[in-house]
C-alpha cells in the first residue's frame, strides 16, 4: 500500500502532512504525485473534496523547496488559477497548510476586496500565488506582477472558468507565462470543449481521473419529490424540521432565490445564510465561517458560489431548484458525502423541472427514489409563515467600482452563461411563484403571467 513517505516528498512536507493527520494518500493523490515529482505535465479529470489540491500542490511545495531561489520582485514561481474567491481562498490555505514548516510565502488575490494590500504583498514576490483570473490581470495591468518567472502553472476547476467566462482572460494569461514550466489542469468534467482548452496548455500530459465523468458518487442517498414551485418553501421547512440535518447545503438557481429562500426561513425562526455573488467578499466569508464552525447549519447557495467550497460534515445537500445541465447536479451533490462518509440527497422537482430530472438520471445512470409530500402539506402551505423583511443593505454591488466589477463578472457566472446555464437573475423574478408570498397578495397578479414569466425564464436558458 502507498503511503505518503513514498513518494520522496521533502521531510518538511511529510511533518506538515503528519501535523494534519493525513497517513493515506487518496487515489488522485496516488495516481498524481508521482508523475508530477518527475516534472511532468498533468490532467487531472476530479471534483474537489477527492483531495486534488495536495494531489498538485505538496509536489509543487517539493520542487519549489528542492530548487530554492530568490524571488523577483512583483513575481510569482507558482501560479494556480481558481475560478471562485472561495475556492482560490481555499487553495491558499492548503498551501499554508503544507508548507508551514518551509519559508515559502503564499499569496491569494481575487476581487471583490481591496487591490493595494494585494500589490503590497506582491512587491518582494512570492513563491505561490494563487488568483482569480479577471483580478490577476487587473494586477498585471497595474505592473503590479509578472509572469514571466512562473514555473508551475495550475489551472484548477477548468470546467467552471469556462461556465463563468473566463475563457478570454485564460487566453492572455497562457501568452503571458513562459514558454518553459509545468502544467497541470483540473477540471470535475471534460467535454470536448475543456479537452481542447487542456490541449493548449498542456504538453504531453499524463491524464488521472478519480470519478468518471458525471457519476455521482455512490454514497450518496437521492431522493425527489414532486412538488409545485410555489410550495417548495413549505416542503423546505417541513424537511428541515424533520430530517436528521448536521449541515446543509440548499441550492437554487439565482442569487435572488436564494435570498428569499433565507428570507422565508428567518420568517420561520430558521438561522440560515445565503452565499452568492451578489454578496460582499465580507458576508461570504462570515457566512462560510458560520457554516463551517457549525454556528449556522443552513447555507443556501448559487452553483457558482457554492462550487469548490469543502465543508465537511455537508448532511444534506436540497436541490431547491433543479439544474438545468446534469453536470452541475453532480457538483451539487457531491458537496455532501465527502471522505466516505453519506450523504443525503433531495431535489424538489417543479412540474417544468421534471425533464431536467429526467436527463439527470439518464446522464448519472441513476434514479432517485421517489419522496411522497408530507401528510397534511397543504396545511403546511397555508400556514407558511411570512418572510422576513430584506436587509436595507444586502452588500451587494458597492459603489466601490472595483467590487462592481468583480460582482459583474461573478453575475456573468451566475447569471448570463452562454452554454445552457441558467439565466440567472438579471433582476428578480417576476413570477412570485417561487417567493411563497401570502396567498392574498399574489391574487393580485395575472397568473397568466406568473407562469409565462417563470417558463420562459427556464426556456430561454434551454
Ligand atoms: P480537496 O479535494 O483538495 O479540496 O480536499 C478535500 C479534503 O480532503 C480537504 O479537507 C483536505 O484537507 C482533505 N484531504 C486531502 N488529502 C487527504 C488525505 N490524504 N487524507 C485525509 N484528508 C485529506
């Protein structure tokens, strides 16, 4: 059996992998390190939460120990590209991890917080820089950081830059690295379009996967239940109120969706928050943390947000809203279910979302079991209780033009993706069906209307 100390990674790494309590390598780990510590070039076909980042990142540590040198000012030796805040946040800290018992310095820059720390923190260079494409160029642009000295590059969660729209500023990027370096790409899915873009960078790769494309993981208990949009909010507290939840994680489609869904459940003296690129780095942060630590076990989130985020414990995973694009089903629920423990898994499925149910199970080659609604749902439904009032200041879109700028490209992932993705919400939906507004307001508008509005909402992603 393989084990850590047979890789030949530097002893300083072996302690910081001790002090973390890690004695096996997972498969990614295994298949990837030894390639990796010859100088090779990688693809990697994984979802986080396989353990992909020490998989690309105690390698990286080794050689950059291994092959110490003086860092150029406003340079970087190892560069990892991350499409989220979270994400890239995350990776920073893995490295931290480690190599906390080397001198490597390691930096993260992604928008949405203020650019003069980050240029402070670049100006002596740095060993490992991980970014957000759209603020890494913002900091190149400002000469701020070159990369020119870059010696491994990592393009991590390729699938989700491409989603997002990223695809353009990974172009000037690759012009900007140096002809000579390591490659090594990521991505949880490789359709055709990913697989040309890993041509680009990579040279002679050797190729890992750890989970064939779009299957979901095996531990995974998946449940739908037919329910109309309108009602979700009373089945969302009758399955929080009955089920075994450490923490779950409840998706929906747009970041105003999501704020509602928090609204109806603060209404109902249900603790939860919602994370989306609507708000402040501060407020995804604080929301997180929460989520972690276990002080709030709700967190109800966009697909972009959510992506990347490993939180362990993750019960539940509530598909408040149905995926359009089965891939991002698999990215949904393989939140819950992490380091072999179970997980539970439940959609609520609209009578418009049933044909995305349908390519799901026929894509995942899985059904999910049938869930009957509650005794007495309508009950439920009537006595939905009212939501709470919105924030004043929900902290999105500060007048800050640079966080505009960085919530205009996060809005660009959640919102206007050109590869049938969700529209997202360009503004609140007009339907009401899904807010559960009181029964009384909602006799007010058009039905008609409701249903076109919401239809044609999902049609024009199709
Ligand atoms: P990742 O897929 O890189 O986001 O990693 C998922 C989680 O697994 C993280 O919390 C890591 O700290 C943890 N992890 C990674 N490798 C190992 C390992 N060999 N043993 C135990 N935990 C690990």
């Amino acid at each position: 059996m393989t084990t850590f100390n047979d890789f030949g990674l530097h002893a300083d790494i072996n302690r910081a992998l001790a002090a973390k309590d890690y004695t096996q390598p997972t498969p990614i780990q295994m298949q990837a390190i030894p390639p990796l510590m010859k100088g090779r070039d990688l693809c990697g076909i994984a979802q986080t939460g396989t353990g992909k980042t020490a998989g690309f990142s105690l390698p990286s540590i080794h050689h950059l120990i291994t092959y110490p040198h003086k860092t150029n000012p406003r340079s970087c030796r190892m560069l990892v590209l991350a499409p989220t805040r979270e994400l890239a946040a995350q990776i920073a800290q893995s490295c931290r991890d480690y190599g906390r018992f080397t001198k490597l310095r390691v930096s993260t820059v992604f928008g949405g917080v203020p650019i003069n720390k980050q240029i402070r923190d670049l100006s002596q260079g740095v060993e490992i820089l991980v970014a957000t494409p759209g603020r890494l160029l913002d900091l190149i642009d400002q000469r701020a950081l070159r990369l020119d000295d870059v010696e491994i590059f990592v393009l991590d969660e390729a699938d989700q830059m491409m989603d997002m729209g990223f695809i353009h500023s990974l172009r000037r990027i690759a012009k900007l690295l140096p002809s000579r370096r390591q490659n090594l790409f990521f991505s949880a899915t490789m359709p055709k379009e990913i697989a040309h873009l890993a041509e680009q960078f990579l040279e002679d790769p050797v190729t890992v996967s750890v989970t064939p494309q779009a299957t979901t993981a095996e531990k995974i208990r998946q449940f739908s239940t037919f329910v109309e949009q309108k009602e979700k909010q009373a089945l969302l507290h009758h399955v929080i109120k009955t089920s075994d939840i450490d923490r779950a994680l409840i998706f929906t489609r747009t970041k105003h969706g999501a704020d509602r869904v928090v609204r109806h459940l603060k209404g109902a003296g249900i603790e939860a928050y919602a994370i989306h690129g609507n708000k402040s780095q501060a407020q995804r942060t604080t929301a997180l943390q929460a989520f972690r630590s276990g002080q709030v076990r709700l967190l109800v989130a966009t697909d972009i947000a959510a992506r990347g985020i490993d939180v362990s414990g993750v019960s539940h995973v509530i598909n408040f809203e149905i995926p359009n694009v089965p891939e991002q089903y698999v990215h949904r629920i393989g939140r819950t279910a992490r380091a072999g423990a179970e997980g539970i898994a439940i959609s609520f499925v609209a009578p418009d979302e049933r044909t995305y149910l349908r390519d799901i199970e026929r894509v995942t080659r899985t059904k999910s079991e049938p869930m009957a609604l509650p005794e007495g749902f309508n009950e439920l439904v009537r006595n939905l209780p009212k939501p709470a009032a919105p924030p004043r200041d929900t902290g999105s879109k500060g007048r800050n033009p640079q966080r505009q700028r960085d919530d205009a490209l996060a809005g660009r992932g959640e919102g206007n993706r050109g590869n049938g993705q969700p529209r997202g919400d360009r503004g609140p939906r007009r339907d009401g069906a899904a807010d559960g507004q009181p029964q009384r307001k909602r006799r007010f508008r058009p039905r008609g209307g409701k249903v076109g509005a919401h239809k044609g909402a999902v049609k024009r992603v199709g």
